[in-house]
C-alpha cells in the first residue's frame, strides 16, 4: 500500500492529486521552485522539498533532484501531474530504479506513444519529411509534451526553417526536448480525444470522449465530455482505436487517445501518456475519482471489468490570466481577490473549482497563466453551459486581467450552444470569433460611472463625510475609453451624473453604488487597488488626467507586451536595417510559451534595446522602428 506520494509538479495538478490523497489518508510532498516557495501547493503539502533555482530546467524538468526529493521526504511513490516530466521515460525509470512506486504507465509506454512521432509510426502513419509548397498548410509539433507548445502553423514554405528553430526552441524548454516533426495542418477540424483508464490485469476502459475544440495557440481553454452531436459510428470507431491503441503497447494507467474530426472522419493526432487538464469533465459524468483510480492501479488493484454509466453533460473553462485582446498576452501581479460561487443548484448540478491560487497569491512570469478550472456538471449541456457560465460571471477575480469575459460570451454564443446539431464548433471558433468576443462587455460605461462615484464618496468620507460647498462645474474621470461626468447634489443619490446620459444615482458608498439606468436598477460592488478598478465582473483602467511625461514614447516604439525574457533576436539584426512590416524581430519567452515581437510598419531600425538573456517588465522598450511616412517628414 502507498503511504505517501510525491507530485511532482506544482499548480492546480498538484494541489488536486493532494485532495485525493488527503481522503484516503495517504501523506503528500510537494516539490518547489524558489518562484514558488509560498504557493498554494507548497501550503497545501505535508511536506515540501526545494528545487533551487526559477526557471523548469533547473527545477522541476530535473528529474534527479526530483527522485532525491522524493527519498529525502520518505516517500514511496510519485505522481508526475501533466506537463514538465510526466511523459518522460528516463523519469520513470529513474523512479522505479530508486526503488519507489510509479503512478503511470510502463517507461515501454511512454516511449512507445508519448513521443508522438513514434507514436504514428507505431500506427503505420508517417510524419512529412520533404515539405513541398503542395503540403502547406503544414503543422509543426513538438514530439514530446502537450498543451500547444512547441506547435507552429505554417502556411508559407520560406517560413518554415525558422518556425522549426522557434518550436524546437518552446519544446526544449517546456518539456527538455527539442524534437518536433511535421504534419499536414486540418484546417478548422474537431479536437475530440478519448479517456483511457487500464490495470496490469488486461482491464481496459473506455470512459467516453471529450471536445476540446475551443483552443488559441493549439491550448485547450473550453472542454466538455461527452463531445457532442458526434454520430454514433464514428464515436464507436474513435472508442474502438483508442482501445486498440493502449492494448498494442500494454498501457497501464490514465492516457487519453486524440483525434481530429473532419468531414465525417476522424485523424489520428497523438496518445498523450499522462492525466489530462481536462480530465474533471469525465470524472463529472461518470461520477469517478481518476486520481483514486491511477493510485489504486498503481498499487497492483483490478478494475471492475466495465466502467459506470455515463450520466449528464460537464464543461470545464480554464480561467487564464492573459488579455485576449492583445495576442492573448500573458498577465502578471498580485490576485487580490478570488472567490468562485459553489452553491448548489438543480439536482445533479454543481460548480467545481481545481486551482493553485487563493487570495493574495502573485501570479508570476515563469510558469503556465492558468489561475483556475471551472468545472460544471449538469444534466444537459445547455443547463451546464448556462449555470457555468453564471458561475464565472459571478466570480471575485480582482487582480490582473483574464480571459473571464471571453470565457463567458463564448458560452453564451450561439455557435457554442448549437454544437449538438451543427458544425460550427472546431479549432477555428476563436478565428472567426474573436474581434465580437472581446468587444467590451455590455454595461461598462456603467460600470465607469459607479467607479467614479465610488471614488468621489470615498473622498467625501475622507473630508468630513459631507460637501461644504456643492462644487457648481462637472467633476470629470476617464476609465479606460469611458469618460464619466457628474456633480455633487444635495438630493437623494448625493451626485447628478451628466454623462453619460440616462443615469439616476440611488445611493453612493465608496464599495457599492447603485444606479437607475432606464428605470431598471442595478448594483455595482466596487474596489479599487491603484489605477485598476474592479466593478462586478468588469477590470477597469484609470486614465490620468494629466499624462506624465515621462510615459511619452517616440513613434515606432516596441514595448513589452508582457514581461518575460528576451530569448532570441533575428539573427544580423542591427540599428540601420530595413525592416518590412510584420517582420520578426525578436522572441520573448514568458509562462513557457515563446512570443514574437514584430516590426509595426515597415521602416528603419533605429534603436535595440533587447539582448537574449534580458529580463523586461511590461512596457519596456525593446527597438524602435522609424517609419516610411517618419522617414519623410525628416527629409
């Protein structure tokens, strides 16, 4: 029997393998970086051992100091999570050799199906090799790990050396190796995988299949079991080859077969030899504990010879700190305050919520910006589309920008919601739809007048908690692209907003306000922290009323979109080269995804200030790029 499992791993992955433990009485470790030294799985653990150090390859893709970690706290088993070792061979082996139990399949499996180019090959499907433009689009995908690192579409054959480089780049450093391969691309198909679960007795389950379709950057973001309006043949044939394919390796454990489905057939994409992100969805319609599972078979346990019956629909939404108006850019800072509602509702219908964050944790730069999974079960998936996306509307996130609000119109929008008799739900959803998904959510100038209000009453309290003198002029405040106008009054409400029009004031306190808005009533809870303002469900910005100087930039400045560290720059790049728009100049890399920095508009470098290895903050100036038209005017 195991008495004490070692994560390694860190996040959300590691705080829910130690939930499950915790109700079977079965110790944890956890394992840290020194950028997570005061995280929630680190709080959560029984014990916990460092990793020196920041950055994955010195901490927790060091699968020796992980092995020593594990001995030195006394444990006797290991669970990889996702991600960083967990499809590693030589990690297991190493695991197993230090005489501790492994919670995963064989090393035999891994290397057979975590590498996805041994995996086509053991399935007769060979990988492109001499890329002609005949083949493009083309995909390149990193051989090993998962969750779109390492993958790159290319769609112009003169890119694709260096979309190799930069991918091989992502994957080394995400997964510590750098073999990616070449595939045909499926234009607009659907992500649909299934979940495996096998013991050493020859038991194999088959627990149905998921969409995972809703992705940016090749990365998950909405997922739901069971896939809906699949035919049922082709759903047999997708269950059948995910059989066939843990059976012809011997496969032991959780895994889960992926496939994309287009025009009525299905591809197979890659055996992903681990726990998925997305494996709450399944646990939440078949009523099972996967985590419970893989330990109980790791411990040698028999699986009943059939699962349970599916029952209901569940979707998960992965809430990411990252601005999906800004190339998805990944956001950084202190959480001031989480909170999700988990009351329950209808029968057989609840909020789940797997996370590595609470209140006041700081979401840093080195690892994934993923805060949370919303999980929701239901009894059908508009019930569970509807109360989860509720749920997160509902929910305290004040801190750094999310993806909440896509979150919430993409399961609300049509395409989504009519999947069960369409077929526009796929990989391009967020293609098509991004632009009227971003689009400021609706209420928000009213939002901006309740943080303008809020902010005078918090005055008003500081002063002697009334106006001696009813100022006769507007007082003004800009948030973001809203600019608020109002005065102080002695009438009810205590101020007259002049813009925007059609707003009556019915109390104003320095957190809540409440405003009449053609005759409907609404309450806005309200806190602020600095410049940003958090208004219900909305993230608003302070606009100064007077820009410093010191913000002004000259024009063709490149900033930071993130911070991060600049990992590589165009290779002879120098100040006085042309440079033609949509050029990459430089790659930052930033929560283990690269991201490129391009020129604005075609002109002359004039000025770079990033070298590999520097470390930038939001808003640094990385070159400078003199436009034609500025080039003109200098003439």
């Amino acid at each position: 029997m195991i008495s004490t499992v070692l994560v390694a791993n860190r996040g959300e992955i590691a705080c829910r393998v130690f939930r499950t433990c915790r109700d079977l009485g079965i110790s944890t470790v956890a394992v840290y970086s020194d950028a997570d030294a005061d995280a929630l799985h680190v709080r959560e653990a029984d014990t916990a051992v460092r990793l020196p150090g920041a950055a994955p390859s010195e901490t927790y893709l060091r699968g020796d100091l992980v092995v020593k970690a594990a001995l030195a706290a006394g444990a006797d088993a290991v669970h990889p999570g996702y991600g960083f070792l967990s499809e590693n061979a030589d990690f297991a082996r190493a695991v197993t050799d230090a005489g501790l139990v492994w919670i995963g399949p064989p090393p035999e499996a891994i290397e057979a199906m975590a590498s996805k180019t041994r995996a086509k090959e053991l399935l007769g499907i060979a990988p492109l090799t001499d890329v002609t433009a005949s083949d493009l689009p083309v995909l390149v995908k990193a051989a090993a790990g998962g969750g779109g690192r390492g993958m790159r579409i290319v769609r112009e054959l003169a890119s694709l050396p260096e979309e190799l480089r930069a991918a091989s780049a992502e994957a080394a450093s995400a997964f510590g190796d750098g073999e990616v391969f070449v595939e045909p691309y499926v234009e607009n198909g659907r992500h649909v995988e299934v979940q495996l679960l096998c013991d050493t007795h020859g038991t194999v389950w088959a627990l149905g299949t998921r969409d995972c379709s809703l992705q940016r950057r090749h990365q998950k973001v909405i997922e739901e079991a069971p896939a809906p309006g699949l035919p049922a043949a082709l759903e047999a044939s997708l269950l059948d080859t995910a059989v066939r394919a843990a059976k012809a390796v011997g496969y032991v454990g959780a895994g889960t077969v992926e496939f994309l489905v287009a025009d009525g057939r299905a591809h197979f994409l890659e055996m992903n030899t681990r726990l998925q992100v997305e494996h709450p969805v399944t646990e939440e319609v078949y009523g099972v504990d996967l985590v419970a599972l893989q330990l109980a078979v790791a411990e040698g346990g028999e699986l009943p010879p059939e699962p349970p019956a599916p029952r209901g629909h569940a979707i998960e939404a992965r809430l990411y700190a990252e601005d999906p108006a800004r190339e998805w850019a990944p956001q950084t800072g202190l959480l001031h305050r989480f909170e999700v509602p988990r009351e329950g509702g209808a029968v057989l219908s609840r909020v789940r919520v797997d996370t590595g964050y609470v209140s006041g944790d700081g979401v840093g730069v080195h690892y994934d910006p993923m805060l949370a999974k919303i999980v929701v079960h239901a009894p059908t998936r508009a019930e569970a589309a509807r109360k989860l996306a509720h749920a997160l509307e509902r929910t305290r996130i004040h801190g750094p920008a999310t993806n909440r609000a896509l979150l919430v119109a993409s399961l609300r929008h049509p395409d989504y919601l009519s999947a069960e008799t369409s077929d526009k739900l796929d990989t391009g959803f967020y293609e098509r739809n991004l632009t009227a998904l971003t689009a400021p959510p609706d209420g928000e100038e009213y939002a901006a007048v309740a943080a303008a209000l809020a902010e005078a009453a918090t005055n008003t309290s500081r002063f002697g908690g009334s106006w001696r003198n009813v100022p006769s002029q507007d007082q003004t405040r800009t948030y973001g692209e809203h600019e608020v106008r109002y005065r102080p009054t002695r009438t009810a409400g205590g101020y007259e907003v002049t813009a925007p029009e059609g707003v009556r004031v019915v109390s104003a306190a320095p957190d809540r306000v409440r405003l009449e808005v053609a005759g409907v009533v609404r309450d806005f809870e309200v806190a602020r922290y600095g410049e940003t303002v958090h208004v219900g469900p909305h993230r608003l910005t302070v606009r100064p009323r007077f820009p410093d100087p010191a913000d002004q930039r000259e024009p063709g400045s490149l900033l930071a979109p993130m911070p991060g560290t600049v990992v590589r720059v165009a290779d002879g790049l120098a100040v006085g080269d042309r440079v033609d728009a949509g050029q990459p100049l430089l790659w930052l890399e930033a929560m283990k995804m690269e991201h490129r920095v391009t020129a604005p508009a075609s002109g002359t470098l004039t000025a770079l200030h990033a070298a590999p290895g520097r470390q930038v903050e939001v808003g640094a100036l990385l070159a400078v790029v003199q436009t034609e038209a500025q080039e003109d005017k200098t003439v």
